[in-house]
C-alpha cells in the first residue's frame, strides 16, 4: 500500500536535510541503485528540488508549491483519518467532489483536497475565495452515529481542532466566532461548512469543509475581503507549512472526535468555550427569520447559541451570522 514515492519522502524526512546515501534508499526502496536514480528523477519532475553528491548520496533541499497525497501522508499519526487522500491540482470545489464519494462509500476518514477551487462555496452558496496554492481546501468525510440534531456540534468540534493545530504549527493562539468563523486579530482566516446526506431519522455522511487562508499576501485578496480576512502568513510574519497544519489538523480531528464518538459532546465543548471570542458579549445574530440582538451567554449541549434579548428571555440560535 505504500508506495515508492511515500518512503522515498518518508527516507528524506527522517535524515532531516541531510544527505542520504544511495545505498540507503535502495534497501528502502528495495530496488537497484540504478532506479533510485529514476525514482530521484521523478520526484524532480514533480517540482522537487534534490541535490546529487557522489559518494554522499543525494538531499532533498526543496519540495514543490503543490500538496501531494504521498507528503500528507508521510508521517501522518492518525490511524483513518486522512488514510485515504484525493487530492487534484484544481476543482470547482471539494465539497462536491467528497459528497460523490460519501455516495460511492468512501471510508471515514477519507479527504479531498485541493490547491485551488474556481467555486469554492461558504454558507447559503456564498463565494469561498480559494487562490491557487496559498490555503487548505479539504473535505472530510464522517460517519458518525449521531441523530440529525447533534451534527451542529462537528463544526464546532472541528473548529477547536482547527484552533489547537494553528496553535501548535504557528504559535498564533486564534479565536471561534460561533458558528463556523475562526479569527485572527479580529479578521477571518478559515471557514467551515459542515454538509449532509442524511435521511430524516440516520445521518449517513457528514462532510465537514474547511477552508484555511495559510500564505496569502495582502494583494492576493479580492477588495472585498482585504479588510475581513487574513492569513496565518500575514499574523505569523512567515510562510508555513500546509502539508505540516493539515497533519496536525487530521491528528487532532481524530482525536477529538474519538473521545467526542465515546464521551460525548462535553469535553468538547468545555474547549470550545475557552476559544470563543463572542460569549458574555452584546453581538447581533442575522438568522434566514430575522435579525436578533442580545447577549450571548454560550452554547448548550446541542451546539446551539443562547442569546438572552433586552426582555431577558433566553432565545435559541440555530444558524445566523454573528456580527460583534
Ligand atoms: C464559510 O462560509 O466560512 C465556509 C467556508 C468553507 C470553505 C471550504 S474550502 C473547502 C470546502 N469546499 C468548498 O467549496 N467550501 C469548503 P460563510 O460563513 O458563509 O462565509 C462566507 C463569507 O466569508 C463570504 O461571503 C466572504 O465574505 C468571506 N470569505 C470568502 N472567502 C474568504 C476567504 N478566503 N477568507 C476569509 N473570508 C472569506
């Protein structure tokens, strides 16, 4: 199952920018020296970078723009989740791509990714701005036993997974605007949407999208996003690793939904409600049926924000969109 190119990277992963000798990657590979030379070539041709010294062996000193399933999956510590990875250089959007494989019977776990969407979506069929290699486009399919009523609590689950993988990979500590937004100095840097394909009493698939703004500059945001958006490039000063912030995302989502699958929602929840920037705040929450001002106390054990109004009764919050 584990291809040649897997442990080729997995062999320069491990030297940490050292040279490998010829020698070694042949018994990896278990092939001749001559066709490690024809796997070097190969990775070259796919934009990566390695240097050749006789008798040294050869280092990898530049991996390309492009994610790759193999990358993504060297040293991935998860035991399904990101096991099965399709990824493509472009898509209209991921979202429709994993929602035809939740209908094929993909295996949980399972994530399309890709290095750009020319229709990336948000909620109610709003525009997702997903430019070519700079962000993490990915989908992925869950499975879980749950009533319909309890799939609200993944995006908010998926989010601390978000938040702690940023936190871990970056050392910026963002923040969760209830539902799906999380935060940066105030301005967006990802966006989740959690989708369907239920019946009215069995959730067959959830597919939970997640859209990351890792290295954009400035100037690669359209107008109307330059004063509401930033990426973890623009916070943190420096480029960062997506194939690194996708494996600590996937880690993290399994172990979150692991305990969430035996535990139940709590655990979760309790930190959500650390990383949550609009509780105990006046906010205005614009819902399909109107809009709402109050003061948002928290979310209960379904996932639901409560808002109490100025009468000081306690309104239930689906689905809105917060403005603090
Ligand atoms: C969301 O919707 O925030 C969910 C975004 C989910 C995107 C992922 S990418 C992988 C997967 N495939 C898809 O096609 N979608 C998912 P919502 O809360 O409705 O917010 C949408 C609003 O965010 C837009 O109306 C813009 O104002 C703003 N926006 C659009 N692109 C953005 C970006 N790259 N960064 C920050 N804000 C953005």
């Amino acid at each position: 199952k584990r291809n040649v190119k897997l442990r080729l990277l997995e062999a320069f992963a491990e030297s940490d920018q050292e040279f490998v000798s010829g020698q070694k990657i042949s018994e990896v590979l278990g092939c001749s020296r001559t066709a490690v030379w024809k796997h070097i070539e190969t990775l070259r041709k796919e934009g990566y970078e390695v240097e050749a010294v006789r008798r040294m062996g050869y280092r990898l000193i530049k991996k390309p723009e492009a994610l790759s399933a193999a990358e993504i999956q060297s040293s991935l510590s998860t035991s399904f989740m990101g096991q099965a990875v399709h990824y493509e250089k472009s898509v209209p959007s991921t979202q429709k791509i994993a929602h035809q494989l939740a209908g094929e019977g993909a295996s949980e776990g399972t994530i399309v990714i890709a290095d750009e969407q020319t229709e990336g979506r948000g909620r109610l069929s709003r525009v997702w701005h997903s430019p070519v290699n700079t962000g993490i486009w990915m989908s992925c399919i869950l499975k879980p036993k749950i009533p319909l009523s309890q799939t609200p609590q993944l995006t908010l689950l998926t989010a601390v997974a978000i938040v702690q993988a940023i936190e871990e990979t970056t050392g910026i500590l963002p923040s969760i605007k209830w539902p799906n937004d999380i935060l940066i100095n105030g301005k967006k840097a990802v966006g989740i949407l959690t989708e369907l394909q239920a019946e009215a009493d069995s959730v067959h698939s959830v597919i939970i999208g997640m859209g990351i703004n890792v290295n954009q500059e400035a100037r690669d945001f359209p107008d109307a996003l330059k004063t509401i958006a930033t990426s973890l490039k623009l916070e943190a000063g420096n480029d960062i690793s997506r194939t690194s912030l996708i494996q600590a995302i996937l880690y993290n989502l399994e172990q979150l939904y692991t305990a969430y699958l035996s535990a139940g929602f709590h655990p979760v929840k309790l930190l959500w409600e650390s990383y949550a920037v609009s509780l105990g705040r006046e906010i205005k929450a614009r819902t399909l049926q109107g809009t709402i001002y109050g003061k948002a106390l928290g979310i209960n054990d379904e996932g639901v924000l409560l808002l109490q109004t100025a009468d000081g009764t306690v309104e239930k919050i689906y689905s809105a969109d917060i403005e603090l």
